[in-house]
C-alpha cells in the first residue's frame, strides 16, 4: 500500500490510518552503515514483551496520541517532539547501541527530537525549521555520515495517465549534495 500524507502506522506497518495534517514538518534522515534485520528486531519486542516478562516491560501500542495527531496538524515541532515515538526504538537499540549515542548527538545538535525509523537502522531527527534542518545535515556531515533532509507530509503516489506516460517526467524533489 502506498499512502501519502502523515498516517500512523500500527501492527507490522501494514495497519496504516492517515492522520489529517498539511502543514510542514522538517526532517533530518540518518541511514547506517550497518544494517538491522527487521524480523530480528521484532523477535528482540517479542522477547521483552512476553508473557513472563517484568510487569513493566509488558505493554500493547497505546491509541493514537490525541495531542500528537493535534500538534501534527498545526505543524507544531515542539508539541510533535513532545509526543513521538516509536516501539520498536529500544529493540533495535539493543541490536546496536550505536543508535543511541546517534539519537542523543543529533538532539546536541539542535534537534527537537531523535528516533529510529522503523525497525532501523535509520536515524530520523526533527527539526524547528528548514534552516535548523539544514544546520543539523552540515553538522553530521562534518563528522563524515550521510544525513539529507525533507519536508513532510507529502502526497502520496498518483496514478499517471496514460497520455503523460510516454512524456519525460521531471522530479518532484531536489537533490541535496
């Protein structure tokens, strides 16, 4: 399924419900060098959410934050990093603890928040600002990582007509250096 837009993603990121917002977010992106397998990471939640685990490591995915989905639709920086998160963070933490000294630079660079995208390995920061957004890539750059920014939420995929398929596209983004 491809959905554009801000959407919350539950279950296995196939469960996706689209949250109403158009204005601006800017995001700084982070891959690794290293990779993480998915189905290890989701084994690593299993095994700490079992069912003879410590009562406190036990939990479901809560209901979608109201004030999350609210600071979103305001383009609220502060109040979306207030509220982000992702499940599977500390898994893939565990998997490779370098994430968390990633996560915590780039907050030491001016990020408003740090997290894992997915399962990982990537590192996803937000940002106040474009400008911010682009002082934090300079800086993780200078230390020799690959970092780029975006905005979002943007549309999602579209259907071309078939007239225009045999026109020569041109990109909707632009390309950092």
């Amino acid at each position: 399924m491809i959905l554009g837009g801000l959407a919350e993603g539950r279950g296995k990121g196939d469960d996706l419900r689209s949250v109403d917002a158009t204005n601006q977010l800017h995001l700084v992106f982070v891959p690794q060098d290293q990779g993480l397998s998915t189905p290890a990471v989701f084994r690593q939640w299993d095994y700490a959410h079992r069912s003879n685990a410590p009562q406190e490591t036990q939990r479901t995915p809560d209901p979608l934050n109201a004030a999350l989905v609210s600071a979103a639709a305001a383009g609220d920086a502060t109040g979306v990093a207030t509220w982000v998160r992702n499940d599977l963070q500390s898994p893939a933490m565990e998997l490779l603890p370098e994430l968390a000294t990633l996560l915590n630079h780039g907050v030491d660079l001016g990020a408003l928040a740090g997290w894992v995208s997915g399962s990982g390995p990537t590192a996803c920061f937000l940002a106040e600002s474009a400008e911010s957004a682009e002082n934090l890539v300079n800086g993780l750059r200078r230390e020799h990582r690959h970092a780029f920014s975006t905005t979002g939420p943007v549309e999602g995929a579209q259907l071309i007509p078939e007239w225009a398929q045999s026109r020569p596209m041109r990109p909707r983004t632009r390309t950092l250096t």
